[in-house]
C-alpha cells in the first residue's frame, strides 16, 4: 500500500511528464533505478537529454521543492546519469543535462515550474 508520500510523488512525477511533453519532449524512461540512485525522468528534446528530478510539495514554509535537491542528493543524480550514459551509449550524441521540475499543490491550485540545467554535472 502506497503511503501519502509515495501518492503526492507519483501525482508530481505524472504532472512533470505532462508538462515535459507540452513543451515537445519525448519521455524515454520513468524511475530509472540503479544501485547509485534513482532518476526520476529521462526526456529528450531532439538535442539533449534531460535527467529531471521531481519534487512535490504541498507547503513552502520551509523553502521550495528545488531546495531539497542539495549537493549530496545532485552527487547521486549526476552519478546515477554518468552510469545511465554508460549503458545506453547510443545517447551519447545528445547533450545531456539535469533539470528539475518542482510542482506545488496548494488546493484545486498547481504550479509547475522547470529548471533546465539546474546544477552542473561536474
């Protein structure tokens, strides 16, 4: 049984897909897991690969989503990335990026915001 948690996160990740796919990405896996880390999306927009982390809140009392994603959590999407890369090199030819897509629920209200390139991979 899914918790309240896991449910608002799913919710989040199918809002972020959507509004990946309004502005013309093509999805190319969801939750992508691997013994260094998850990603949760990995889209492309014909000239690079975005690996995007989604972060759901229903309150910003204590900041905004994209502040959850500190350096320790970056460290692991970008080695999680670099391995993706790895064992699918026929992506290579698109630059790849990580974005990260926070949405917050405030009622019947959504807000979804995309950061492309929010931190670097390196």
């Amino acid at each position: 049984m899914k918790t309240e948690k896991r449910k608002e996160g799913d919710y989040g990740e199918e809002l972020a897909c959507r509004l990946l796919q309004k502005k013309g990405y093509q999805l190319i896996e969801r939750n992508f897991s691997c013994k260094t880390g998850e990603i949760d999306i990995i889209a492309s927009d014909g000239k690079e690969l975005a690996f995007v982390e989604v972060k759901t809140r229903h309150r910003t009392d204590y900041g905004y989503p994209c502040e959850a994603v500190d350096s320790r959590k970056q460290s692991k999407l970008v080695r999680t990335a670099q391995f993706y890369l790895k064992t699918h090199p026929w992506l290579d030819v698109m630059q790849p990026r990580m974005d990260i897509i926070e949405i917050i629920i405030k009622g019947d209200d959504v807000l979804a915001r995309h950061l492309e390139n929010a931190f670097s991979q390196g």
